[in-house]
C-alpha cells in the first residue's frame, strides 16, 4: 500500500495556512478556496467549509458578513488575537521542524553507494 505522503502533510498544515492568509486580510470563502486549491493545499471549497467551521469553534477566527453588489452577502473570516497567537506558535515550531526534517531524511553519497552494493 502506497501512502500519500503529500496529502498527510497537506492535513498537517492546511489550518495554519488559512491562518496565515487571513492574517494578510479578511477573506471570503471563495477567496481563500481559490488561494488554496491554486496552491494544491485542498482538492476543492467543499474541503475548506468544514476546516473554517474547526477553526471558529476553536476560536481561531471569526465571521461578519458584507452585502455585495455582485451577488449574495458574503461572509468574511478574520483571524482573532487567540489565532494570531496560534500562528505565531505554529511558525516557531514550523521553522525548527523543517531543518530536522531535512537533516534526518537527507541521503547522503555514501549511503547511496553502500546499498547499490
């Protein structure tokens, strides 16, 4: 059996990111899954409902709604202090987890060579 390892690591960060992008600006649904699906972080918006819906009951971000000339009333997310707070944690750790991760599966040229032996 085959794992998909992007899609577990995709799993693993995907939160954060929505985090991250809120963080730049309030952002509607279609916005953020547009973002998201062109950076391959979600198949599609169905995906990203249920992520937002975590994320408000975790109170990482809230909602307002705004009247659109352009259709419907949209509802904006925005990160709330606990999800800057959140974020902020997240990229510390991020940034330490990254180099080991490199560090502990890096292949090295004599490996290579001792197991094509």
């Amino acid at each position: 059996m085959t794992v998909d390892v992007a899609t577990q690591l995709r799993k693993g960060v995907v939160e954060s990111c929505i985090l991250g992008l809120l963080e730049r600006e309030p952002m509607y649904g279609w916005q953020l899954s547009e973002t998201l699906v062109g950076q391959g972080m979600i198949a599609s918006i169905g995906s990203l409902y249920p992520i937002l819906s975590r994320l408000k009951a975790q109170q990482l971000v809230s909602s307002y709604e705004v009247s659109s000339d352009a259709g419907p009333t949209r509802k904006y997310y925005r990160l709330t202090p606990a999800g800057e707070r959140h974020l902020d944690n997240f990229r510390q750790q991020w940034a330490s987890f990254v180099p080991a991760v490199a560090t502990l599966t890096a292949t090295t040229q004599s490996a290579k060579d001792a197991s094509h032996d």
